[in-house]
C-alpha cells in the first residue's frame, strides 16, 4: 500500500504529569522540558497567567528553580502570541498549573494530533475537596503516560495523595502555597475535614441558640 501523500510528520505525544500540591509537578516538568532543550529540540513553556506567586514570565518551582514562560489566559492564544512561524519550529510545549486552563482538552488535540507536538501537562488533579480540577482528568484519554506523583504529609511524614486547605474559603480556584494549602496522607485528609464539619456545626449550633435567646427574651 502506498503511503498517505504530502511531507511526513513527526506523531505528536501527550504526557500527563499529576498529584497534589508540593508533589513536585512543575519540578517533573522541568526536567523533562530541560532534558528536550538539551537534546536539540525546540521547547516553549506556558503556564496560567493566574498564577502570579513566584514570577509573572516564568514557572517558579517550591525550591526556587526558574524557567522562561508565555503566561496565557488560555492555551489557543498561544498561537497568535508566538506567531505561526515561531509555533511551527517548536517541538515540545509544556504547560503548567494546566488546571486553569478551561480549553486544555481541544489545545491538547490540535497541537498532538493535527501539529505533531510533543505536550507535557502538569497539573493538580483535585482540587481541595477531592473532586476533579479543571479539565486536567479529561486529557487522560488523550495520553501516551500519566504519571501520579505524591508529596509527604505535613502532619504525619506519610505519602501524600491529597491537598487540604487551611483557611475557610470555599471557591475552588483560591491561589496560595504553605501559606493557604498542605499534603496530606488519606487518614489525616479525613480526620482535618471531619474536624472541620464539626466547628462548623459547634457554630451553626451557637448561633442558633444565640437567635432562640434572642427570641425569647
């Protein structure tokens, strides 16, 4: 059979790098956008302009490794920002804090599947209650490998699967470190949250008691 006509192409890959907070995410991501550079491949890094933590024009890691970056409200601008012919020599794109990229899913498809990228995602893969992040889940399908990566609980040393909040904000995209988030292993994830349903309770209870004095005086 005789080949599809028209220049060939290199297949592109999608790699999946996950896990909670402190996991060492964007380090894993690092290395290997470092390890394509060194190999001669051109490599572009994006990462949420949301995240301003460390640096506005650079992924920052928790231990102060630095890497230039596009930070972008969302990944399809991508093109347009680079410019066609920047976009059509690079080889590897990487993309981190990937959860706050609401069109993850499609860049994901056009830059492997119709570009021939190699895309390295990294991202939380819960957010604080456990649920699903983002669209960070819905590029697994999309994978050539998924890594889960764990970080060390703060309270027991244990591995850490989970990210637990420490203040009382309820929206999920609330941008913070040790300041606001911690690992945490399974036992104390619960033992926190079943702590904290109860002081919430105690205060629900206070103040219902306070409205019933109010009422009866």
């Amino acid at each position: 059979m005789a080949p599809p006509a028209g220049p060939y192409r290199r297949p592109g890959e999608v790699h999946v790098i996950v896990g909670p907070m402190f996991a060492g995410k964007s380090t894993a991501l690092l290395r290997r956008i470092t390890a394509e550079s060194d190999s001669g491949r051109t490599v572009a890094m994006i990462k949420s302009s949301k995240d301003t933590r460390y640096a506005v024009d650079a992924v920052v890691t928790h231990d102060g490794t630095k890497f230039p970056c596009w930070p972008l409200p969302d990944l399809l601008s991508f093109k347009l920002k680079i410019g066609a012919k920047a976009y059509q020599k690079v080889d590897v794109i990487g993309i981190d804090e990937a959860q706050f990229f609401g069109d993850l899913y499609d860049f994901c498809c056009e830059a492997a599947d119709l570009d021939g990228k190699t895309v390295v995602v990294a991202g939380l893969d819960g957010d604080y209650l456990r649920r699903s992040f983002g669209s960070v889940l819905d590029i697994i399908p999309l994978a050539d490998t998924v890594t889960k990566l764990t970080a060390r609980c703060e309270l027991c040393g244990k591995r850490a699967f989970f990210t637990l909040r420490k203040t009382g904000e309820l929206q999920t995209e609330l941008i913070g470190g040790a300041d606001v988030y911690m690992p945490v292993c399974r036992l104390h994830y619960g033992n926190e949250q079943r702590g904290a349903s109860s002081e919430a309770a105690a205060g629900s209870n206070v103040g219902a008691a306070a409205v019933k004095e109010l009422l009866t005086c």
